[in-house]
C-alpha cells in the first residue's frame, strides 16, 4: 500500500516539471493554455492516506450504493492529518 502511494507521489511530483516550450506556430497567432487534467483539483489533498479509513469507506459503498457522501468522512479525516 505504500508502496502505491509512494509512486503516486512520485508522480505527481514529475508531471508538476515544466515542459520545453513548443515551436510550432499556430494559425490564429497567439497560443492556447493547455487543458487542465482532471486530478489537479487534488493539489491540496494530503500525501498521507489512512488505510483503515479507506477500507471503511469501501464497506459503505457496498453499504451504500450511489451515496453521494461516503467519500467525505475520509477525505476530511486525511485532510486533518
């Protein structure tokens, strides 16, 4: 498990590098901001993860289907530590 996390970190950590800039010129003159990915909503999320508060969590989801707040709890305990 935290093996996991451990390159998930790593991860990020590589793809927050800047990228040469592009030559190519486009036709319009001026450039586009590239498209946000999906996970940079998590910027703030604590690197530490709370293996009993995740197998918790998958307990309620098969508890509660479709519940909307299952994924709370365990997000704001991880944020606290």
């Amino acid at each position: 498990m935290l093996l996991v996390v451990v390159t998930w970190a790593y991860g990020q950590q590589e793809s927050n590098k800047p990228k040469p800039a592009s030559t190519s010129v486009q036709n319009s003159g001026t450039q586009k901001d590239p498209p946000s990915l999906g996970f940079n909503h998590l910027k703030d999320v604590s690197p530490i993860m709370d293996s009993d508060a995740w197998m918790e969590e998958q307990r309620l989801e098969k508890q509660l289907p479709g519940n909307q707040f299952v994924h709370d709890k365990r997000a704001m305990h991880e944020a606290a530590l």
